[in-house]
C-alpha cells in the first residue's frame, strides 16, 4: 500500500511545482508589465517634450529672421546702431 500512496503524491507535487512555476511567472510578468508601463509613459512624456522644444526652435529660427532682416533693413538706411542697440537689450 505504500507504493500505492508514493504513486499518488508524486502527482500531486508536480501540480504543486507546477502551479508554485506559474505564481512565479504570474509574478514575473506583472513586474515587467509594470516596468514597460512606467518606460512607455516616460517614453511619451519625453516624446512631448521634444516636441515642445522643436517648436520653440522653429518660434526662436524665425524671430531670429525677423530680427536679422529688421537689422539689414536698419543698416541700409543707415541706422546700424539701432542694430546694435536691439539686439543688445533683446
């Protein structure tokens, strides 16, 4: 009767080792869900921000267009140091 009972554990602590593997993977899977989670809101957050920032490139080139043909404009009627003097205080 003994070898009988051996028979019928055996099965049973490879269902435990089994499902003791799969609350471990569960686990696993939950820790790497949640670090992609955390990546890809940081991921969107710089995507955002560098968004803005090309944008304030595209703000800043074409102020500084502006104030370059306001200065070519200033020396061709000969007031080179009003140039000067804007883009001294701005």
């Amino acid at each position: 009767m003994c070898h009988l009972c051996a028979l019928q554990v055996k099965p049973l602590l490879e269902v435990t080792n089994t499902e003791e593997k799969i609350t471990q993977k569960e686990a696993e899977l939950k820790q790497v869900s949640d670090k992609f989670d955390k990546l890809k809101f940081e991921h969107d957050d710089l995507e955002k921000k560098h968004q803005q920032i090309m944008e304030e490139k595209v703000a800043l080139a074409e102020q500084l267009q502006a104030e370059a043909e306001l200065c070519s404009e200033a020396e061709e009627v000969g007031q080179s140091h009003y140039c000067y003097l804007y883009s001294y205080y701005f």
